[in-house]
C-alpha cells in the first residue's frame, strides 16, 4: 500500500546533538527503511542550518543516520532562494559562515560579495577590533561593484564586523566607500535566512541563533535612522514558503518513487516550539485556509510582513497541484524543549518568534510531545494505521 503521508524531520535537537546522533535517530530509521535501506516514506529534512551546502548536510545526516540521505531530501534555511530569480543578477552582499560564495552560486546568484571582500575593499569601515585597524591611510578604493541587495544566510562570527558593514551598506544605498548626503529609504532589498532565536548543540542550554543576529541588525538599523528595517523575503522555518517547498519536495520524492496516493498528510517533527511547532501549525492554518481562498493564515499586515511578497514572487498562490491536506506538529524533548518532572509543560508565552510575525499563543502548542523521534515516528504509524 503507497504511503499517504510523509514526514518533515528538523535535523539539531532531534536527529543529532552538535556533531553528536541521537541515539533515538538510528532506530527510527531503520523504523522507516526497508529490508534494502530504502525508505518507505517519504522523508525531506528541514533544518534552519544555512553554513552548507544540500550535498554537505546529506553527507553528515548519512553518516548520523547510518543510511544514504541525498541533497535532494534536504532544505536548508536558504534552500528557497534558488526561486528568487529577479536578484539573481544582481551584485548581493552575503553574510554568515561557510562557503558563502559558493554557497549564493549553486542557489543562483551571480555576483556576489562577501563580508570579508567589503572589509578588505573599505577598511577604515571596520573599527571595533584595535589590532585590525590599518595603521596607515590606505590609497582609496576603485573598481569596487556597487551592492544592490543583502542576503543574511545565518550568524557571522564577527558580529560587530558585520552589523557595521552591513548597516553601512543599508545607509549608503549600497556604496559605502562614498559619503552619504541622506539616508535612502526604502533601503535595499535585505532576503534573511533563518529566524530562530534559539537552537540545541552539545551545552546544557540553547545557543544564540540568527534570529538574535536579526534582532540586534534591526534595532540597531530603528536606533540609528528611526526607521524599522524591512525585509524583502525571511525564509526558512517558520516561514510558509519554506513549507511550501519541503511540501514539492515530498510530493516530488513520492512521484519519483512511483507511488501513486497522493500524499494527504504531514508530519513534523521538531524539538523548537518557537521554529518547528510554530512553523508547522501556521502551515497547517494555511492548508486550511487554502481550501477556503484564504492563503495569508497568521501574518501581520503592516510593511514590514514578507510573507505575502514572498507569495507574489513564487507565485504559491496559484499551485493547484497540493494534495495535501493537514501538517500535524510533533515536539520531541531532546533539543530545545524540555519535560518537567516527566510532564509536558505549558510553553512560555514569551514570544521567541521574528518580528513580522504576530503571536499566536496556540501555534506553540503541538499536536503531540513524544520523548524523542522514535516515538515520533512510531505515533505517526499508529494515526496511519501502517505497518
């Protein structure tokens, strides 16, 4: 019997723990594999990580996993971007850790811009660190590109580096060698990567994510021009259009595999109330409200709200191809969330969300809270009624 059904896995606090497997990833697995490795489901793996690459991701969750995951089952933050073509052309400034640059390339991106070429270009911009500044005058800077938009694909390590250069180019319209005579606004195209607050490594409390990053570009940019930094696109969970994405994946997987239900039901699994939960129960307010015509379910409207530019620039509104009709939230207690004394607790309504999106205290509570993703996976087979 084809499955109806597929699963949508967050990989830090569920499958792994910094380098580290869960020990519950491995027997969930093999749960979902066959007698020849080849899983029986559906699977796409999405996760807020956005310092790699798809094939690089696949390798690490094939060596954790220990079967073959390929780039095609994975969405990373910044995965989405290979729709944006209409920046593509054009001269971004990127920010983050890994390989950037090749990063931008195999999403689309023709000419871009590190961080680390803008400081080396323009070094009097880069103040904060003593033992950087030049000691003498530099001879002044030509030939360098002017910088028509900014993407964010997650957390610099320098952070003082970057908030200044990126703010420079915000304030100068992309030509920070240049003095100023007024500050643009609308500033330049900024596409963030990667909301979360928080996320899950090896230390007994969660780590500082891009979504801190964000919060501190944002109040820097309102304190220094009195005005809200805006968002072209925010991307990954838990923005729709990423879901909306993991859902052609898993669609694309099942079609490709032959098998001919169509695929009426998700589940996700995550460990982040925050990205995972809230993510998946906005998708899932949104497949209902798309069988009544009413797409834009839990986004604010003001300026800054990206989702609906975003929907208008995939056109999403008009895929007529979605069968699917829930995404049910699992939450495990291995990462961020934690039980209380073998209970499930109340979330804090301490809204760790972005900015643009507005709180809805029942989208962090998920459908179920399992121990760990075995347990996940074994609950969904039992509401499947499979094998």
């Amino acid at each position: 019997q084809p499955p109806a059904f597929g699963f949508l896995f967050d990989v830090d606090g569920v499958l792994v723990r910094g380098s580290q497997p869960v020990p519950a990833a491995r027997r969930a697995f093999q749960r979902l594999a066959d007698g020849s490795g080849r899983l029986r489901v559906p699977v796409v793996f999405l996760t807020n990580a956005g310092n790699c690459l798809r094939s690089d991701k696949a390798q690490e969750l094939s060596r954790a996993l220990g079967m073959q995951v390929s780039p095609e089952q994975v969405i990373l933050s910044h995965s989405p971007l290979q729709l944006f073509s209409q920046f593509h052309q054009k001269c971004m400034l990127v920010a983050g850790q890994g390989p950037v640059e090749e990063i931008a390339h195999n999403l689309g991106f023709k000419h871009v811009v590190t961080i680390e070429a803008l400081r080396k270009a323009y070094p009097l911009l880069d103040m904060v660190d003593q033992s950087r500044r030049p000691k003498e005058l530099p001879p002044p800077t030509t030939g360098f590109p002017t910088i028509e938009g900014v993407i964010l694909f997650g957390e610099p390590v320098r952070w003082e580096t970057s908030l200044q250069l990126i703010t420079d180019v915000l304030l100068s319209n992309g030509n920070p060698g240049a003095e100023p005579q007024d500050v643009p606004y609308p500033h330049l195209p900024v596409l963030a990567c990667n909301m979360d607050l928080l996320w899950m490594a090896e230390a007994k409390m969660p780590r500082f994510g891009h979504g801190i990053f964000l919060l501190c570009l944002e109040d820097i940019y309102k304190k220094v021009t009195g005005r809200e930094l805006k968002y072209e696109a925010l991307i990954g969970k838990p923005s729709t259009v990423t879901y909306r994405y993991a859902e052609y994946l898993i669609r694309e997987q099942a079609e490709k595999r032959g098998w001919k239900a169509p695929i009426r039901r998700l589940y996700a699994v995550g460990d982040n109330p925050m990205s995972d939960v809230y993510g998946a129960n906005l998708y899932n307010n949104y497949l209902k409200s798309a069988q009544q015509n009413q797409v834009r379910a839990g986004v604010k409207r003001n300026p800054q709200a990206a989702s609906p530019q975003t929907e208008d620039y995939l056109d999403l509104r008009r895929d007529c191809n979605s069968s699917v009709e829930s995404c049910d939230s699992i939450l495990v207690c291995t990462g961020v969330y934690r039980r209380d004394d073998g209970v499930p607790r109340k979330t804090e309504q301490v809204f760790h969300g972005h900015r643009d999106l507005c709180f809805d205290p029942s989208l962090v509570e998920a459908s179920y809270v399992v121990e760990d993703v075995n347990d996940a996976v074994q609950l969904a087979f039992k509401k499947e009624n499979w094998s």
